[in-house]
C-alpha cells in the first residue's frame, strides 16, 4: 500500500499552518521538551546546501548564490569537508550569510562511525559549530547496516552526546537512511529505549524512508512525538532509492507535513533534493519547491 493510500487510514487532517498546529493532539504537545533551546521556529521552510552544492567540496559558493534566488532564507550547512569546521571556515559562513540575509539553521555532520572517542570528538565539534553560527540543530545519519559497529555504536555515542547536548542547547537530529544502520522502525524503537534525552530526536527523511519501503505514517505514529527535523525528498518509487524532481515520485510529501503539523511538529521543513542535479534548470526546480511547501509555514515568520 502506498503512503498517500495509508495517510487515508489516518484522522482526518485540520487546517494547514496554524490552525492544524492549534488542533495537535493531547499527546503530542504533551512531549517532553528539549532543554535551553532558545531557538522555536514554529514551522519553518529551509534548504540544504547540497541541494546547489552536490557532494563536492565547494565552500558553499553555489548556496549562497542559489539559495536566495529561490527563495529560501533559511539554512542548512552540510559540513563535511575540513575546512568547514574550522574556526576561519565558520567565520566565513556567518560573513556570507550576514551579506545574503541568510540564516543558519542547522549543522550536518559525517555520519556516526565506531563509536570511539573520534567519533564523540567530531560530533561534538559540530555541535559546537552550531553554537558559534547561531543555530540549534545538528544532523548525522549513520553508515551502511552492518558496519562500523552497527546500531550499538550509534547508541554508545549518543549516550555520551546527549548530557552535552542538553547542557549546549542543541537538538541531536538522527537521519534515517536507506540500506543504513539508521533506517526502519525497528532500529528507532530500540534507538529511543537506549536514549530518553528530549535533545536527541528523529530527523524523518521522506525519500530514504520510501526508498527502504518503510511507512511513513507508521514512523509518524510511532515517534511523533521525537520527530525534531524534517528532510523533504521525492523518491522514484518504494523499495528503490533514487530521488527525483519534487512531483515526480510515489513520497506523499503534502499528506506528510500535513499529518506532522496535526500531531503538534515545530521544526524546519528541509528542502534536501540529492543530486544528481541539473544545473540549467536547477534554481527554477528549487523555487518551484520554495513555492509548493511556503504554504506549511507559520505565520509569524512566513
């Protein structure tokens, strides 16, 4: 059954934007809240810079050129190369986004590795970047399942993480991949018993989780209430990953921010189409995508 047939199953949908968010049920707003937070965005759109940058290193030059042509004004900074964690590298950012009228909203990472002290180091680093750009998210997924110590591993690091995180202000954001030691229900079940922190959460990706031909409104119903970010991708079709223009795919991406917002979401929506990309047609592709999801942001900040 498809997702869109599945969301069927689901209550029936409020209004979109606030009125859905005033209407959340009990259980929802009920969660426990994550600790010195200072940042609540309400619902909020944003786009990641490998949407313009790919997965090359290009310090972002193409972001910051592309991002606000689109539209978008928030944020998300795939720091994956050296040099953009690096004091003079942060510095630049927050440079070039002060000139764009640009706002940081999240730090990803490399992916969880061993669980060994580098790896602790290096998240905490990020975290650290985030602080210093003045956002409260940081984002890792994990490595291909069945290596690098699988998700025992990703769980001994989070438990060192999280004390820092809630003593930092951060938001810990878990990305679910396809093929991942991060991918299905079962790997968040046994995640969340491990770790209870309210700042580490399930950053939902819409296209890996359609591509590992998981349910999303299984995930929604099961840890709504964890879901502290949230990647917008289309996918070809269940079982296969491999994304495609927004509109093109099987991913219910409308009936899955509507279904979040219902259960009380606060976080960014994170435009985070993967290459390959098509550079003639690709700051067209990412406006049309500004223009389809705009409509899901709160009000005050829209």
């Amino acid at each position: 059954m498809s997702n869109r047939r599945s969301f069927l199953k689901l209550s029936t949908l409020g209004a979109i934007g606030s009125a859905i968010g005033a209407s959340a049920a009990p259980s929802a707003l009920a969660r426990a809240l994550p600790k010195k937070i200072a940042d609540q965005p309400g619902v909020q759109l944003a786009i990641a810079t490998i949407c313009c940058d790919g997965f090359g290193d290009e310090f972002f030059e193409p972001a910051f050129r592309i991002a606000p042509a689109a539209g978008f004004r928030n944020i998300e900074f795939n720091c994956w190369y050296p040099r953009t964690l690096t004091p003079a590298g942060l510095r630049s950012i927050q440079e070039r986004c002060r000139e764009r009228q640009l706002r940081p909203i999240s730090v990803q990472g490399n992916g969880f590795r061993d669980g060994k002290a580098i790896d602790v180091a290096h998240k905490l680093l990020c975290m650290q970047a985030a602080v210093t750009l003045g956002c409260s998210r940081v984002k890792f997924t994990g490595a291909k399942r069945g290596t690098n110590g699988g998700l025992p591993a990703i769980i001994s690091t989070l438990k060192e993480l999280a004390p820092a995180a809630e003593e930092m202000g951060i938001l810990i954001c878990v990305e679910n991949h396809a093929n991942n030691n991060l991918e299905n229900v079962a790997d968040y079940e046994t995640l969340f018993a491990a770790i209870d922190s309210p700042n580490v959460g399930l950053c939902l990706d819409t296209g890996h989780f359609t591509g590992a031909a998981v349910s999303i409104p299984e995930i929604i119903e099961r840890f709504h209430s964890r879901i502290n970010h949230v990647d917008l991708k289309d996918c070809q079709s269940e079982g296969v990953y491999k994304t495609v223009k927004f509109g093109e795919g099987v991913t219910d991406l409308h009936g899955t921010i509507q279904e979040l917002i219902r259960r009380g979401y606060q976080g960014y929506l994170v435009v985070e189409q993967a290459p390959p990309i098509e550079p003639g047609t690709l700051v067209q592709d990412l406006a049309n995508a500004y223009n389809q999801f705009k409509q899901y942001q709160s009000p005050a900040r829209a």
